[in-house]
C-alpha cells in the first residue's frame, strides 16, 4: 500500500466521527434484523441475537456495555474476514467513539533516551511498512462450549478473525527511541479509559525481546482499510499468534519497563494452568498457572454449521480452518465414525505462518440418519490437539472439535 493513500485514508476518517456525531456507537440504536440474512445459517446463528453496529455487518450480540460482537460462521468461508464482521471485543465501557487525528499522538517513554510523541502521519510515512496476515482470536474464543460453563463472555467460534494488517515494525519504532540497557518488558494502553474507581485502566505487558522480534508490529491498517472504530481506530498493537489480549487497540501509550508489570490484567486475569493441554478439573485446579501467550493448534468445522441438514447421496464439502502459534499447519485429519478411523483433509495454501488455514474434505451421505463428524490438526513443531479439555477462565480452547446434525 502506498503510504500517502494510507495517511489520507486514515485521515478522512476523522470526518466520518465529526458526521455521525460524539457516542458514535452507543447513540445509534441497535436494529434487530428479522430474520437471517443468509438462508444457509443454521440453528446456532439465528437464534441469536443479529445487531448492527457503525461500520460492522450484522453481528451476534454478546454485551452491548462495553460491545462485544460475535462474528456469524458463514463468514469463515473466505481466507481474510471483512472488516465489518470482524469481531469486537472492549473490556470497558469507556472505550473510544470518536478520535481527532489532528491532535492524536503516539507516546513512547520510560526506559528510553528520547522519549517519542508521533502523530498518524509521522508513524505512517516515518518508517518502512509492513505487511501480514494474522489471525485474531480472544483467549476465550469457544468458552461457552466448555463443560461446565466458564464464567464470561459466552462465546461460540466467532471471537475469532484473519486480515492483513498493514503497519509499522515495533522494533523500528522502539529503537528511534534509543532503548535503555535493563529493559525487561514494554507495556500498552489505550484509549480506553476505565469508568470505574476501583478497576484500572487496561494495560498488557510483552517481554522485551518478544516485542523486538520483528513480527510485533503497530497496525494502522486492516485489509487495506483504516481500522473500524470498534477494532482499535487508528492503531491498534498486532502482536502475531498470541491471544488478542495482548493486541491493545487505539494504541495511545508505550513505555519500556525496568521491571515487569504488575496489574490485574497481567496478574489476576487471562492465566492458564501451567501445563501443556491448558487442562485442570473444577474440583482440581492447577496450582500454577501462567500469562496466556502464543495460540495452541486448534481446528474447527465451518461447514455442516451446527445441526445443518445433509442431503442423501449429494455430495457435501466440509471445511474448516485451523491454526497454530506460528510455526504452520502440517496436518488436518477428520473422523465421521466418531474418532475410531481419521482421513486426511485437502489443505489449502498457506497464505502466512500466523494466518488460519483453510481444509475441506469432500463426502457424501449414504445412510439417513444423525451424523457426527471429528476434525484435529497437528502443526509443524507436531503440536496436536487433545480429547478433551476444561479450565476455570475457559481459555485457549484447544480439544478436538465436533459437528453434528441429520442427514435427510
Ligand atoms: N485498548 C484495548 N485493547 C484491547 C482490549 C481492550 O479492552 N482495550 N481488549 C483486548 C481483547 S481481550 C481482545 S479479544 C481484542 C479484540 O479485538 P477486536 O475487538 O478488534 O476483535 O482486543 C484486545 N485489545
Ligand atoms: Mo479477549
């Protein structure tokens, strides 16, 4: 992408804000589709709830204070989601509706020789770009389908996303600042500001050397587009193959730390037990656990979508996608007699080692009657995916997934 195409685009967005007015989302009503808008989508998706946010498609409700919007399966069915079903995720209700990119800057301070203040047009046309896809997903991506229920945002398959993010390298940003010697950790804040006394503004913490690898990049666009509002307009941290809880969105503030963060978003929240399946029992839990990090290999179905009905002897195209931490996905295999024989699934190209990556599997009915179907992968470090799996935060979902329905 050009980068003046880039800056100008970034900065037309600030007449977007001025047009539709100050609580840009939480003045606009929600409007209630009636109906689905796509005949294909199966029970899961229409009996919830479809809203309309600015800039986004309809959208399954999980919150509306803050928003966090759901992305409806069908739109799994393409390598990169638009960037108006990309899901959406605040913690707080304090998050951003509107930005001025006249008076918006980017700080950079703390452990540094010459603490930075950048301005949009600074960051874009300052330093090289870069350019990747990545895969999106909130830690607790799936959580409402584990047994017993997690407490949280009750997510199905949907708090998850792929783009191309177009932005600037942390690494080249940082070092215009002249890093100090004793850097441990840099951390990331937003916009987003807390509304309540008690619970802290949210901050996360990368090690230093993660935040330095090159990967770890400062977006300031999304498949080619400015972000959406509700994505982290207009920058937002990409922090490729680790949870999105560490992708802090309207970037506002980074500093480099002598020691590392201690805050309830790094301490208290988004731990996992301390062992490789990211497994414990309600009634034993772990007794160590860690910050969340990179994603575990995962695969899900797309299609048959969730009690979808098979046609007897019509050829069916099941697909799916599946994900690791970045080292790539060598393997997916899926079962249709419930785990005892697996066949191969047809991958499609990788389009980036912290993409998902597209399967399917071609297959056709011969018997009435319920079917359940398995589907596992395995990368390229041979990380494959467990039975089973439950934790008390319900994240890094990682076990074998299923579908099922009838075939008719
Ligand atoms: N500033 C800010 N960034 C944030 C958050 C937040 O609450 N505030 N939530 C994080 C979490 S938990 C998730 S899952 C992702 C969601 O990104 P999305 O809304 O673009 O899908 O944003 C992350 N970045
Ligand atoms: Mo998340």
């Amino acid at each position: 992408m050009n980068t003046d195409d880039t800056f100008l685009k970034i900065n037309r967005r600030r007449l977007l804000g001025l047009a539709t007015g100050a609580g840009l989302v939480g003045l606009l009503p929600r409007q209630a589709l009636s109906g689905s808008p796509d005949s294909a989508i199966a029970g899961q998706t229409a009996s919830r709830e479809q809203v309309r946010y600015p800039e986004k498609t309809g959208m399954i409700l999980i919150t509306d204070r803050p928003p966090q919007l759901e992305t409806p399966l069908h739109f799994f069915r393409q390598d990169l989601t638009p960037n108006s079903a990309h899901f959406v995720r605040w913690h707080l209700s304090g998050y951003p509706t509107e930005v001025d990119t006249r008076t918006f800057r980017l700080r950079l301070d703390g452990l540094v020789d010459k603490p930075q203040s950048f301005t949009l047009e600074e960051l874009v046309k300052g330093f090289d770009p870069v350019t990747l896809v990545a895969m999106n997903q909130c830690s607790g991506n799936a959580r409402s389908l584990f047994s017993p229920q997690p407490p949280g945002s009750q997510w199905q398959f949907g708090a998850m996303g792929n783009a191309q993010w177009t932005g600037v390298r942390l690494k080249d940003v940082l070092a215009r600042a002249g890093v100090k010697s004793g850097a441990v950790e840099v951390a990331f804040s937003g916009l987003d500001e807390s509304p309540m006394p008690g619970l802290p503004k949210v901050v996360k913490s990368l090690k230093f050397d993660h935040s330095v690898d090159g990967d770890v990049m400062i977006a300031y666009a999304m498949n080619g587009e400015p972000l959406p509002m509700l994505n982290g307009f207009p920058l937002r941290l990409v922090v490729p193959g680790w949870y999105a809880t560490y992708w802090i969105k309207s970037l506002a503030h980074i500093e480099v730390l002598e020691k590392p963060l201690s805050n309830i978003w790094m301490d208290v929240a988004y731990r996992i037990p301390d062992n490789p399946e990211i497994n414990e029992e309600p009634g034993n839990l772990a007794k160590k656990t860690v910050p969340i990090n990179r994603f575990a290999t995962h695969s899900i179905f797309v299609r048959p979508e969730p009690e979808e009905q098979l046609l007897l002897n019509h050829p069916m195209m099941l697909e799916g996608l599946a994900n690791d931490g970045g080292d790539g996905i060598a393997r997916v295999e899926v079962s249709l007699d419930n785990g005892r024989t697996w066949v191969d699934a047809l991958l499609d190209p990788e389009i980036g080692r912290f993409s998902w990556r597209r399967w399917r599997y071609l297959w056709t009915p011969r018997e009435k009657g319920r079917y359940t179907f398995l589907v596992r992968a395995t990368n390229r470090a041979g990380e494959g995916q467990p039975v089973t799996q439950w934790n008390r935060g319900g994240f890094a979902r990682r076990m074998i997934e299923s579908t099922s329905g009838m075939v008719v």
